[in-house]
C-alpha cells in the first residue's frame, strides 16, 4: 500500500490539480488487474481557510485531512507520516503543486531492491520547460519522492528543526548512514508546477545559508567540514544574487553563525559521504568513460551544484581541464540529476559528451 503525504497552505486551486491527477492513476483503480491500494493524507500547515476535499478520488483512493493550527514546515510530512495506514509501506511525498504524472513507479516501488531506502523522481517543471534544480544523485527533493515507511519511523522522519529546505539533505545523510540508497527512478515522473505563492526569496535564501551549514556541520567528516562550510556559503551567495535576495543571505549567516556549533556532529563514513555528495558516483562514471574511450583533455560545461567534484575525479583520473574548443570530450559539471539531464539534451550533437553519473547516462538512453 501507498501513502501520498501532502502538505498545504493556502493553495487550495493546486492542490485541487494535484488530487485530480492522483485520481487519474489507474494502478490504484480497484478495477485494475495490477491493482495497488493507496491513501492520500493531506496535511494543512496554518491555512486561512481549510480547503474541502472530497472523501474519495476519482480512482477510488480515500483522501484524509490533518489540520494544524500553524504552519510547522518539514514537520507537516511527520505528521501526515504518522497517520498512515498501518498495511501502508511506501510515503510517497508530494507537495501540494507536484504530481505523478502517471502510475508507472508503482510496479518499481513494488520491485525495489530491499536496500532501496528512497526512490526519488524525475521532477520537470512544465512552466519552465525544464528540469527542478535541486538534489543529487544520492539526495532526493522532497515534492516528489517514495521512502520506506518502515525507514523513515526507524529514522525519525525529517528534523523539524529545519522548517523546510535542505531537510531532504539531512534524511539523505541519514538514510546513507543506516546502509540504504536512495535510488533514481526515471519512470517516476512527477510534475512541479511550482506555484509562487507562499514563497519569499528572502527567507528562503536565509533557510539555505543555515540549514546547508547545519548539514555538513552535522556530516562531513573532519577533513572536510571547513571546506563544505565555505561551499555552502559560496553557492547559496550566487543563489541570492541571481534571486535580489541579498538580505536574506545577509540573515541565514548570522543565523549560522550563532547555531552551527549547536548541532551534533555524526560524520558519515569516507565511502558514505563520497555517496552523498556525488563524488562516488562522477569517479565510477569518469572512470567507465575513461576506460571505454581514453582522453587525456576534458572542458567542464554546464557547471552547477557541486562541480568541486566533477573537477576532482577529472584530476584524479589525470585529465586536464581545458576550454571547449581544446578538448576532447565534454564533461557536464553539475551533480544535480535534473540540470545534468537537461545538460545532457542540450548537448546532443556537440560531439563527446560525458555525465559524471551513470544514472543520467541510463535515463538519456530511455527517453
């Protein structure tokens, strides 16, 4: 069975669009031969007015509502968690703006290989005609992924001490820690339409600043700590930038500043943190290019989320980074799975063109 987590506020025409889609999913259609029983717990974070649903979708799925009395963040999915049916064993988390856009991941949940923590989607943005930014390959986003019931109670669920962003960083860890993947899943499509109401740059400039810094404060392993720190700041810095949000920023480091010593220090394992941000992965990918075509010269295009590590298993396999026009392959410096997939489309044609993830290499194929 199958648990849709959804918390709301305020966005009562999305989340009607989202139930909708649900209930267009004949795999929890009792008439269905494949048939997969669902729920779908919506959780509502403080609205003004609570919005209606109905008892039961289109497709039969029975809908619940858990009212709070204000907006408690990251915590909500702990509390829809909770109130899961006790037969249910997948939490399939949504926002109120995101949907699957069929039931295909079903049969995939039902096939997941017992080390398989959480499966994570391929979430689009259709407004935008692209990919959502965040993630990587071992960090799902939280308004489309699939987590072990069993999983996430033995973990605690999300730390609502973060509120939201980068909470899904935080579980990740957690989930790699405790000897889980997380695995991407091309055939989980969710659409993010990504509505913009509700959402202060500002703030959520300030959330990055501290809750990045809380998470590698927390994980990263001694050697690494200082260097991850000043990578959260740097990146989060050109993020305000491009958004006018130079306050917040401003705000999340002050707040970093007098919380980051709070936090416990659990550093993850060499292997484990090399999992988590993607290096494990740009040195299994890098090397497998490597070993199919040999080339000594490589330009790193499309840089985004942790291209630190896209440039150190290029050195480690002793290729030189050159520009473009002097290199023998290109190599996309992004670790996050959407913007590498795009990366990859946008590329096709430009002769040699390696993504540091065999995932996204996998997924090209498919499409």
């Amino acid at each position: 069975m199958i648990s849709y987590i959804v918390p709301t506020r305020n966005r009562p025409d999305e989340l009607a669009r989202t139930l909708a889609c649900i209930g267009r999913l004949a795999e929890h259609d009792p008439r269905n031969s494949e048939y997969e029983p669902a729920e779908v717990i919506v959780v509502d974070n403080g609205s003004s007015f609570v919005p209606m649903l109905d008892e039961r979708l289109a497709n039969g799925v029975r809908t619940r509502m858990v009212i709070l009395d204000g907006n408690r963040g990251a915590a909500a999915r702990n509390i829809g968690a909770s109130k899961a049916h006790p037969d249910s064993e997948w939490l399939v988390m949504l926002d109120d703006d995101s949907h699957p856009v069929d039931g295909r991941f079903v049969s995939s949940l039902q096939r997941a290989p017992a080390d398989v923590g959480v499966v994570s989607a391929d979430i689009h943005l259709p407004a935008q005609n692209r990919r959502e930014d965040g993630g990587l390959p071992e960090v799902f986003v939280g308004c489309g992924a699939a987590i072990r019931r069993d999983l996430f109670e033995a973990l605690g669920g999300y730390d609502a001490s973060f509120e939201y962003y980068a909470e899904e960083y935080d579980l990740s860890a957690r989930v790699i820690a405790a000897g889980f993947r997380v695995l991407f899943d091309p055939q989980f499509r969710v659409d993010h339409h990504k509505s913009a109401t509700g959402r202060d740059m500002n703030r959520i400039v300030s959330l990055l600043v501290r809750n990045g810094s809380w998470v590698m404060q927390r994980y990263a392993p001694d050697a690494d700590r200082r260097v991850q720190l000043r990578e959260v700041r740097r990146r989060c810095r050109l993020i305000a930038e491009l958004e006018g949000a130079l306050d917040g920023y401003a705000r999340g480091l002050l707040e970093t500043r007098r919380s980051v010593r709070t936090q416990n220090r659990s550093p993850l394992a060499r292997a484990h943190f090399d999992r988590f941000t993607g290096l494990w992965h740009a040195r299994e990918a890098l090397r497998r290019a490597h070993e199919d075509r040999a080339f000594g010269t490589a330009a790193i295009v499309a840089r985004g989320k942790n291209a630190w590590v896209v440039e150190r298993a290029l050195a480690e396999l002793g290729v030189e980074v050159v520009a473009p026009h002097q290199a023998e392959v290109l190599v996309i410096g992004t670790m996050s799975p959407g913007p590498m997939l795009d990366a990859l489309g946008r590329l096709d044609g430009h002769g040699r063109v390696i993504a540091p993830w065999a995932g996204a290499t996998r997924t090209s194929r498919r499409a």
